[in-house]
C-alpha cells in the first residue's frame, strides 16, 4: 500500500513532545484500575474505570462525557461537535480488561505498570486501555494547540469487550441516530511488525460453547464400577476427537458449508508478506506447527475457522492417586469463524454433532455461551488514504494490509446498524500477551499511535 509523502504537524509534535511524562502517569493510573469484567467481585473497579475516563474525556474538552448504564457494566459516551461541514467520526474502544491469573507468573504486579526493555507491562497495556487512550491523547493535542478539531468526535468506550459486548449492540441500534458518524475508527489489533504499521482488513468470528458430559450420579471407585459404567471424561474424549480428520480439517457437518473463499489475490498478498514460520513458532515455544493442511500459517490464522478446546475439567485432578470414574466432565471449546458463517448456524450444527456423536450411557449438553459475526472489508475510500498518509509519515513506511484471527464483534454491528466504513488501526505486536501474564505494549508504538493518530484527523477532513 502506498502512502503518499507527509509529514506530522510541527504544533502536534511539539505537543505531545512536551506533555509525554504526564500522558505516561495518566495511562498507568488508567492502568492501575482492575477493571475485570468477567469477575464480579471486580464490578465497582469496572465503573471506576468507566468513571476515570469519563473524567478524561472531559478534562481534553470534550463538549460531553456520559458514563451510561446498561444491564451489565455502563458504557461511556463522550462527544465533540462545532463544525457543520466536517465530517463525524466515532472511535470506539473498551477499558474492560482479562482476568491477570495465573499471578505468580507475571514479571511485576499485573496492575503494577512496568517498564522494561522499552514495553511497558500491565493488564490492559494493549487490549485495549492503551490503544484506547493514545486516541484521546491525540485529541487533546489538537485541542490543546488550536482549540479546536478537524473533524466532529465521538468516542464509545465499553466494558463488556472481554465478555462479549452483550450490551453494546443493543445500545447501538438504540441510539443509532445519536451515533451517526461518517466512519468508526478502532484501535484493538496488533501490527504486521516492530516498525511495520498496518491496517487490518478481516476479523474472525466466534462461537463459544461449554459441553457437559455427565454420567452416574456421584464419581464412582474406578475397580468397582469401571469397566461396567460409561465414563464421562472417555465419552468427551470421544466426541471432542470426532472434531477434525487427522488433517486439521474440522468434521462436524455442514460446519464448512458457508465459508466464502478468499480471493487468490489476497492470498497471494498474504504470502508475499514477510512471515517467518520457525520464528513464530520459537515466538510460542511449541516443538511444533499445526493446522490445517494446504494452508500457510498465516491462512490458517487469517482466512480459516477453527474449532479449539479451551479448558477441560473431569475426576480428580490433585496430588497423589485417587482412583474415580468421574460422574462428569466439561469441555470449553471456541470455534472461531471467517466470513459468511453465521454462529447462530454454527450453534445448531455443534450441539446436533454433539448429540450425534454421543456415546449411550451418558447425557450431554451443549451452551452457547457467546458469538460475533466474522468481518472483512474492502480497504479504500478517503478514510483509508488518510490512514495511509499518517501511518507513513509516523513510521517511515507505509502500511501493509493484514488479517486477524480475533475477533471484535462490535465491528460487524457498527457496519451493520450505522452503515459507513469501519478503520481498524492498531499499535500492538506479535507476543504482546494479551490475554496473559505479562501483557504489554511497546513505548514507542503508543508515542508513534498517538503521532499518526493526531495527524489522521487532518489528513481525512482534508480529502473528505
């Protein structure tokens, strides 16, 4: 992709050269802020966390700040608009963050922020306080400096993302004619690579499902009774191996009916790319890749569904012997998806599969815990170039197309009920571990996100 020769604005720059300490101590009192949305326990942090940013937004100049309510953890909605001939963008992020167990395998305190090696370490450094934060950032150094915006704001911040964002399409679609905008920018992604930008061009879907398996009515002495008695841990073995062929290739009928091909010249842009396999998979630490067959590492991350097995719990898992037939077992499996699967599809296709795969004397059921729709979009339109532009003269370089294996489910519902394009720029990396311990963000990536950001603004007004 070519971005067109650029260069930040000297009275930015200086800026945000000049308030770089302070941004720093603001993100790590963001970052402080257990704000756990899975846990709840950790449900006054969420709304602290909802309440500190609301607070942010208002101290930049943000013409509103609201902390809403919802049926789960509030939303924050903050807007700026004085112009009448620019266009109106939403930025949209989540302060919500993952559990930081185990504990004892995080370097430093996991809502302690760190700086080591030039990466900053905390839950939420990445996924996604910091990315959502240097957006405000660079909305300030525009206020700050000229009082104004180049183009009208909103910004959306929830704290369901780690949970499904449950609440938020809902409030979309309820407030939809608050919410128009031209576009929706988002940063919740990682790079192609160290000093490499990039815009990202496609997200997986999911559907999460817990599969139970249960048995006799308590767990039973394995000498007595096994052998007679159809174990529930055996069973789910069975039924979670019938799940792909040994070539990678998910089995479940009808799973891969729906699945929309990419283009061969997407996939060959994809291979063109400057992926190095042995060092992604020294990067994980497996002896081994996997996956499956006919498809490039990063087709298989990008452009495939999958079908994984996230946690399994059965019998006795503690010190020493205890010889049980468990009368239980559950498996957490994640299926994530690629454009058009739909997971309500998937859903009825899993638990038939199941069911059908069952072995007799044992019950099964299947949950649906949660899903979102898989996404790709066509990268061109004003927005983009300007993406482009600003991207290249942060970074010296101009951005690369790229996929992601994630999902954000949001993405689709914005393009869906709002009906204008979705930006996904993001300032993470390769190995950031988010969703692990020792989750981080690279210092120079947050300076350099926030530079090509507040230079975005400028460059869109100017070609919309």
């Amino acid at each position: 992709m070519t971005a067109p020769t650029a260069s930040i604005p000297a009275d930015l720059a200086a800026w945000l050269d000049a308030n770089d300490a302070r941004i720093r101590d603001e993100l790590f009192d963001f970052l402080r802020i257990p704000s756990v949305s899975a846990r709840s326990e950790h449900a006054g942090d969420v709304r602290a966390a909802a309440e500190w940013f609301a607070a942010q937004c208002r101290g930049i100049g943000l013409h509103t700040a609201e902390v809403i309510d919802t049926a789960g953890h509030p939303i924050v909605l903050a807007e700026w608009r004085a112009l009448i001939d620019a266009p109106t963008v939403l930025i949209y992020g989540h302060y919500d963050v993952q559990p930081a167990e185990p504990l004892e395998l995080w370097t430093s305190p996991a809502f302690e922020p760190t700086i080591r090696d030039g990466k900053l370490f905390a839950r939420g450094s990445v996924d996604d306080k910091g990315q959502l934060f240097l957006h405000l950032k660079a909305l300030e150094a525009h206020l700050a400096t000229r009082g104004t915006l180049p183009v009208n704001v909103i910004v959306l911040a929830e704290g369901e993302e780690e949970v499904g964002s449950v609440n938020l399409s809902p409030f979309v679609e309820a407030n939809a004619a608050r919410l128009a905008c031209d576009a929706v920018v988002i940063s919740d992604s990682t790079m192609f690579a160290e000093g490499q930008p990039s815009i990202l061009s496609s997200l997986r879907g999911l559907a999460y499902f817990e599969i139970t398996v249960t048995g006799p009515a308590s767990d039973l002495h394995s000498g007595m009774y096994g052998g007679a008695v159809v174990n529930p841990a055996m069973a789910l073995a069975r039924i979670l191996a019938t799940m792909h062929d040994d070539e990678g290739r998910i089995m479940i009928p009808g799973f891969l009916d729906a699945v929309r091909p990419f283009p061969d010249a997407v996939r060959a842009q994809m291979r063109a790319l400057p992926f190095d396999d042995e060092r992604f998979r020294a990067e994980v630490g497996a002896p081994a890749l996997g996956g499956e067959a006919g498809y490039t590492v990063l087709e298989r991350l990008w452009t495939r569904p999958t079908c994984e097995v996230n946690g399994l719990s059965s019998g006795y898992t503690g010190e020493g012997a205890k010889t049980v037939l468990p009368s239980r077992a559950m498996a957490k499996v994640s299926c994530r998806l690629v454009p058009d699967q739909d997971p309500t599809a998937i859903e009825q296709l899993m638990e038939a599969h199941v069911r059908a795969v069952a072995p007799a004397g044992v019950t099964v059921t299947v949950e649906h815990l949660h899903g979102g729709r898989p996404w790709r979009a066509e990268v061109q339109g004003p927005l983009f170039d300007a993406c482009a532009r600003a991207l290249g003269a942060a970074f010296g370089q101009a951005p690369v197309i790229t996929g992601e294996g994630g999902s954000i489910p949001v993405v689709n519902d914005f393009e869906r009920l709002l009906g204008v394009p979705v930006l996904l720029v993001g300032f993470g990396l390769p190995g950031e571990n988010a969703h692990a311990p020792d989750e981080w963000i690279g210092v120079r990536n947050f300076e350099t996100g926030m530079r090509a950001m507040a230079m975005l603004w400028d460059e869109y007004a100017r070609g919309a």
